[in-house]
C-alpha cells in the first residue's frame, strides 16, 4: 500500500509540473494542494509552490493587479516558513530558497 502511494504521489508531482509548463494554473494549484496534504517530507515547497500558482493564475486571468495581493495568497506565503523540517539538524536547501522568496 506505501509503495502504491508513492507512486501516486509521483505522478501528481509530474501532473503538476505538466499542468504548470502547460499555464494551466488551476490544475497545477490542485496538484500543489494535493501533494502539500499527502506530503510528509517538503511540505513547505508544495505550499510555496501552492502559493505561486494561484498567484500566477490571479496575473494570467487578466484581472487588476491589485487583486493580486489576495489575502489568501499572502496567507499561504506566510505560512511557508512554519513547515520547514530539519534532517540530521540542517534545513533542505529548497526549503531554505522557498523560505527565503516567499
């Protein structure tokens, strides 16, 4: 059944990053919330991530700029920095770089 799931779990991440280089930005945020709900490694670069599609899809749709400081976005941009995890006492280095750009 773990194996199973990992699998999953792949291929939303390849599903995302399809939808992402397709701009399909919607389906790519989906993916994101997926995978930051079933992660337990790197919860905070799906969040990150999470975070830059649904910004990215406020700025494709055409709509004002300001509406793209959604509270909802920066919510999610503040909450990066609660998930980081440490492995044998260091942060990952992707996590530091989403930490650091959110």
């Amino acid at each position: 059944k773990q194996w199973y799931q990992r699998r999953v779990r792949a291929c939303w991440f390849e599903l995302m990053w399809i939808a992402a280089m397709q701009q399909k930005w919607s389906e790519a945020a989906d993916y994101a919330e997926r995978l930051f709900g079933a992660s337990n490694w790197s919860k905070t670069s799906y969040l990150y991530l999470l975070a830059s599609f649904r910004y990215a899809q406020f700025v494709d749709n055409d709509q004002d700029r300001k509406y793209a400081n959604d509270p909802n976005i920066t919510n999610l941009y503040r909450d990066v920095k609660e998930y980081q995890i440490r492995i044998a006492g260091k942060r990952l280095q992707v996590e530091k770089y989403c930490v650091r750009k959110a």
